[in-house]
C-alpha cells in the first residue's frame, strides 16, 4: 500500500474514532448525570412521602395494630409532586405489600437488601418504560413498615436514545465531509513528498543536476534542501568522474598516437639493420637512432599523463642548440617521409631555446606527420627557425590540401578530424594537434594556424623569452 493511503486512512481511522469516543463520552457522561438527578428526584418524592403521612399526627403517634385501620387511612392520603401523583406503596417486614396506590405495580422487593434502616434505590426496566424504585423505613404506631415509591425515567432513557440517534446521522454526514477533507489534507502533506520522489527519479535517470523548490520551513522543507544540497555535490562528483574519465580517455588516445612515430623510426632503423649490409658508422647511427626513440617513449608516457589527465605542468626546461633539436627531429622522422617521397629542408638560426625537449620532439612529430597525410603528391615541407622581438619564432610550412578557414578554430579539439575519408585512410584519430595545443601551452608559447585550401598550410610556434642568435 503507498504512504499516500496509509497517510489517508490513519487519518479517516483518528478522525472516526476519536470523534465516536468523544461523542460517547458526551453522551454517556450527560446520561449519567441527568440519571444521577432523576435517581436524587426519586429519593425526595419518597422523602414527600414520609412527610405527607406524619401529617397525619393523629394516627401516626397511635398503636395502630390493625392493618385495615392503616390501609383505610392510607387511601385517604393523596401524595403530589409536580403536579402528579407519587406512585409508592407500604410494605411490611417482610416485604408484603400492605398497600399501593392505584399506579403502583411492582412484586419484587428491595428489603432483602436493605441494612440498618438505609435508604435503597434500584433501577428497574418494565416493558418499554424505565423505572426508579426507592424505599426507606418508616414507623407507624409501634409497628415497622418500609414506604416503597416508583419514579418514572423514561424520558431519560429516550432522551439518550435520540440523543445516539442525533450521533448517528451527524457521523454519517461528517464521514462524508471528512473523506473530502482528509484527502485534500492528504494530497497536501503528500505534495512535497512527491516533488521529492519525482527529483529522486530524475536523479536516477542521470539528470542529477535537478533542483527542487522548496516552500514551507518544515521538516519536508528540510528534506528538500538537504536534497538539492546532496544533488549539488552529486553533480559535482559526476563531473569531476566524468572529467577524470575523459582524461583517461585522451590520454589512452594520446599515448596510443604517440607511439606511431617512434615505432615506426625504431622499427624502420631495425629493418635497414637487419635487411642491408651498413657499414659501421651507420651502424652505430641506426642503432643510436633506436635506442633515443625508445628513450623518448620510455620518458614521454609520464609526462602525457601529468599533461593530459593530472593537469600538472610537466614540462622540465632545459637549455638545448635549436640546430641540435631539429638535427634530431629530422633524424627521427625521416625514415617516414623517405617511405612517403616527401622532401624535408631545415632553415633554423643558431640559438639556445628553453623547452622539454622530449615534449617538444612530439609536437613536430605530430606537426610534420598531419603535414604528410595532407600533402597529395610531390609533397614539401620547410621548417625555420628565427628570432623576431627576442622571441624565438618556428614556422613550419607544407604543400597540401590545406584546411578550410571555418574549421580551423576546432583542430585544437580532441577527436576533431577535418577529412574523415583520408583519416581513415592515413589511421589517424584527430588527437594530433590537440596533443600539440596541451604541449604547446605548458611551454607557456603560443601557436597560430594559416591555411589556404588546395595551397597549404603554415603553423607558427612563438617561444616567448630572450633569445639572441649564437
């Protein structure tokens, strides 16, 4: 069963029983009292009595020992009150009845139970009419009788039954009113609870960013805020899962794209090692060239996941020759661009540049490999190195197809890929150049694309500093 008609028929249950429990409270107790009084009402009508008959001085201080004589005088007594006739009736030790009044009818006798001359009421029902009995004794003469009268209470008894009646009837009508009202006062209270309910569901349909409004300082208000405060962090920490995942993401992306190039240079250097008869120089050349490839895979797959998923600035700066650099990154990539017919020519101005050089290696790499999958035939790259405003400046130039104006805004995305066809192609994953923007701004340097469809494109790096030619 819901809260809902739990709520609702706890209510209807409380309502009956404690408007019943009242109303017989109410009921019974004025019944009570009024019988109280009726009962106090019968024991003067027989103390009425008592009095009539010592009126009768003149036989009442006589010995009177013939009943007769008492009876006779008896029916010459008449006893009123309110305008009515006392019923009542004389009895002897024994419980005879010595004489009634004509309205005065009961056999059964209260003496046997009546101790030390007391008074003694019963209540008795005879037909369909209630009746009080009293008696107290009374002295005659030398003689002990005991004067019996019955007081009618009817009307009390009526009285309560119209009264239950009354109940009854308004019961009836209130039921109907409170099944109105208890549900409306239900709906009410279950109002709240129901906005609860509906953001817990919205939560857990992933929409965890929902917000309740709350109204009212109570303890459902209360709920609600500590509610929206748990949906709050819970967006939060969904957030902050949902980025750490993306990072991982990448950075499997990433790493797995980084380990193209130098697999590709330590695996074509193993090649020409294992295929062709070289001489010793070239011997100790490939194998060096192997051996500063896995170095660099070795080195660089921590400092991509410090860039990409820890967010840390792990570049280790470090002063190296710019012409030494770029003999090293020609070095590393030119077994590839051999492979593709694409000439690479170097025009660098002699200085000391300030970069992780490991990092460094894989935007060029990254840079000169999008340049080799853009270019269609007689494919060229240029890269130069100057100093303009004691920055040093690197530009590298290729002869592709170029990119399209709109699209170059969003190279620097990840997964981002202009030409899908070819990418599929070349088996790139559009991670490139957003390896290149995270490298590029932990050097604290800048980057700048131009590209003209079907021309080419040309990429900036602006190493900021004070650089002066050596």
């Amino acid at each position: 069963m819901k809260f809902f008609w739990k709520l609702y028929f706890s209510l209807m249950i409380l309502l009956c029983s404690c408007f019943s429990i009242g109303s017989y409270i109410l009921i019974q107790g004025s019944f009570d009292n009024s019988l109280k009084r009726e009962m106090n009402t019968a024991y003067q009508e027989n103390s009425i009595i008592l009095s009539t008959l010592k009126n009768y001085t003149d036989w009442y201080e006589e010995d009177i020992e013939d009943i007769s004589r008492i009876q006779e005088l008896l029916a010459t007594v008449t006893v009123q009150s309110f305008d009515r006739n006392i019923m009542f009736c004389l009895r002897d030790t024994k419980g005879d009845v010595v004489f009634q009044n004509d309205h005065f009818n009961h056999s059964s006798t209260l003496i046997k139970n009546l101790k030390n001359n007391q008074k003694k009421s019963i209540l008795k029902k005879s037909s369909s009419k209630y009746y009080v009995y009293t008696i107290e004794p009374v002295s005659i003469g030398s003689n002990q009788f005991y004067i019996e009268n019955k007081y009618d209470v009817t009307s009390l008894f009526q009285m309560r039954n119209s009264q239950i009646q009354t109940y009854l009837k308004s019961t009836a009508v209130l039921l109907c009113l409170g099944i109105v009202l208890v549900y409306v006062i239900s709906s009410w209270l279950m109002k709240p609870i129901k906005r609860l309910s509906e953001g817990l569901k919205e939560v857990t349909q992933d929409n965890v960013y929902s917000q309740l409004e709350v109204t009212g300082d109570d303890e459902i208000a209360d709920v609600m805020i500590d509610f929206n405060g748990m949906s709050i962090h819970l967006s939060q920490t969904l957030d902050e899962l949902n980025e750490t995942i993306e990072k991982q993401k990448i950075f499997i992306g990433d790493f797995s794209h980084e380990l193209k190039t130098p697999l590709t240079s330590i695996i074509g250097y193993g090649d020409l090692i294992r295929s062709k008869k070289l001489s010793e120089e070239e011997l100790i050349l490939y194998s060096n060239a192997i051996v500063e490839e896995g170095k660099r895979l070795e080195n660089i797959s921590m400092k991509l996941m410090n860039l990409t998923v820890l967010k840390q600035n792990a570049c280790t700066m470090s002063p190296i020759p710019a012409t030494l650099f770029f003999d090293r990154i020609q070095q590393g990539i030119q077994l590839l661009l051999d492979q593709h017919h694409i000439t690479l020519t170097m025009d660098i101005t002699p200085s000391t540049i300030y970069i992780d050089s490991d990092l460094m290696k894989t935007v060029f790499y990254n840079l000169i490999d999008n340049s080799r999958k853009a270019i269609v035939s007689n494919g060229h790259i240029e890269i130069k190195g100057f100093i303009e405003d004691k920055n040093y400046h690197i530009t590298l130039t290729d002869n592709g197809c170029g990119i399209p104006k709109e699209e170059i805004d969003k190279l620097t995305q990840a997964f981002y890929i202009v030409d899908k066809s070819r990418s599929r192609k070349n088996g790139g994953a559009g991670l490139g150049l957003s390896i290149v923007d995270t490298i590029i701004k932990a050097h604290h340097a800048t980057m700048y694309i131009n590209s003209v469809v079907n021309q080419g494109t040309t990429i900036e790096i602006i190493l900021g500093g004070s650089y002066e030619a050596s």
